[in-house]
C-alpha cells in the first residue's frame, strides 16, 4: 500500500492519467463517430461521377468522344460545366435525335438523378458553369420592372417581347419561353446554348437573371392578359412584321389606287 501511494504522489502520476484518458476518448469517438462530413461528400460524389461515366459512354460517348474530348459529330464538353448538362439532357435536347440546324427540344429520357450524375462527371473533365440551386431562380426579391428592360433590351431580338419565340436564318429559329422551367432558363442565361449568347455573371448578374425569370413568368402566366389590351398572337416577330407589310403596305397601295383613281376622274370632267 505504502509503495502504490507513493507511486500516486509521483509527479509525473497526473500527466499519465490524463494521456490515458485522451487516448481512451479519441478512440471510442473514432470508433463510435459519424463519418467525416466532407469525406461522406467526397464519396458519394466520386460514386456520382463513377455513375455517371457510364451513362456517357453509352449515351454520349458515341458523339462526344470518350474522354468528352469532342468529334465531328460532336463539340467537346471539357468545360461546359454541370449547368449545360442539365440543360441540354434535362429538355430532352440531348441525346440529339438526328443533326440539323437546331436540336429541339423533346421527352427526356433520363431521370433527374441520372441527369445530376451525367452533370457530375462533365463537370469533372474541366470547371464550367455550375448548375443553379433554387434560391438562385425563385421569384423571391426579384424585380419584374427591371426583368423586363433588361428582357427587351437583351433577349427580345430573337424571342419576341413577351417570350414567345421567333424564327432565325437558316431554319434556326429562337424558342418559345412559356412554360419552360425557371431553371432551365437560368441555365440558357449561363451557358448559351445553339445559337443563344452566353451571360455569365460577369455579364449578367444572378440577381438581373431572377429578374428575367420574374418578368416571363408575370407575361405568361395562366392568368395574365395583354396589358395594352388585343395583341397580335404574340407569335413572333416574322408574323406580326408579315401582319404589318400586309395591313399596312396594303393599306398604302389602296390609298395610292384611290389618289390615282380620283385624279384620273377630275381629269376626264
């Protein structure tokens, strides 16, 4: 007893206890802890990306190349990023169907959480736009005003002031916006699809694309009519320039015929 006690009043005796104890703490948290958050994120985005290759090489891989590289049938997807995936797969564009001068859009074949997958290995070739959450294209703070200046002022061109779409040259034609996802078109915004200018944020902040975003979905809504009253269709502005040449060029030639035809008749008298 007399030798234990003494061994007790060591100096040393706390200092033992106490890196005994830290050692029997770090183990059984090593033991009984969960995972790593960052390393459980890592594993399931390499296994995302595992996935994912194997969709491509049957999907894509026959366009696109095997390393996403690019061929004659195919551009490369190294740094398209995971936004022009989603894109492109999520409106059923891609797979394309056949060339032409535009893919349309069609039934999508794959499922979101293929598609997210799809995204994760292209993102993996090479950094690109990443694909948007939904905070970034809610209508939540959005300013439908400015969304419509900056809307006619950058996009009305091609897709006609209220977002209905409009033809091209060459068969290309601008599609129509209503009833696309607000997603999507934030995607269109970052990554410039076909024929689409590319706005990056450097270009176009995310807060003027909400409220782009904001100002489609005020004009297209279900229960939304024309605020300056009877509008032409809002087909485009092919039909309605065609509806202008028509009614006005015509209105025109038979106001001429009528000068023409009144000044002959003065003439005879």
């Amino acid at each position: 007893m007399k030798k234990l006690s003494a061994r007790r009043r060591h100096p040393l005796a706390a200092v033992v206890v106490l890196l005994l104890a830290l050692a029997a703490t770090g183990g059984l948290y090593a033991a009984f802890a969960p995972a790593d958050k960052a390393q459980a994120d890592a594993t399931s985005q390499s296994l995302a990306i595992d996935e994912g290759k194997k969709l491509y090489s049957v999907g894509c891989a026959s366009c696109h190349g095997t390393g996403g590289q690019g061929t004659s049938d195919g551009p490369s997807l190294v740094g398209v990023g995971s936004a022009a995936v989603d894109f492109q797969v999520g409106t059923g564009r891609m797979p394309a169907q056949q060339p032409g001068a535009q893919v349309p859009k069609k039934k999508v074949i794959y499922s979101q959480a293929e598609i997210d997958q799809l995204a994760a290995y292209i993102a993996s070739l090479g950094a690109g736009p990443v694909a948007p959450t939904e905070k970034d294209y809610s209508a939540s703070g959005a300013d439908v005003a400015k969304g419509g200046e900056l809307f006619r002022t950058n996009c009305a061109q091609c897709h006609n002031f209220t977002g209905e779409g409009g033809a091209l040259t060459h068969g290309k034609f601008a599609p129509s916006l209503e009833g696309v996802a607000p997603k999507h078109i934030y995607e269109a915004m970052q990554t410039g699809p076909q024929n689409m200018p590319s706005f990056p944020d450097t270009t176009m902040t995310k807060q003027n694309k909400k409220d782009i975003i904001a100002y489609l979905d005020a004009v297209n809504g279900d229960d939304t009519q024309s605020p300056g009253g009877l509008k032409l269709g809002g087909l485009g502005p092919v039909s309605e320039g065609l509806f202008a040449w028509i009614f006005g060029l015509g209105g025109l030639i038979a106001v001429a015929i009528w000068v023409a035809a009144r000044t002959a008749k003065a003439k005879k008298s």
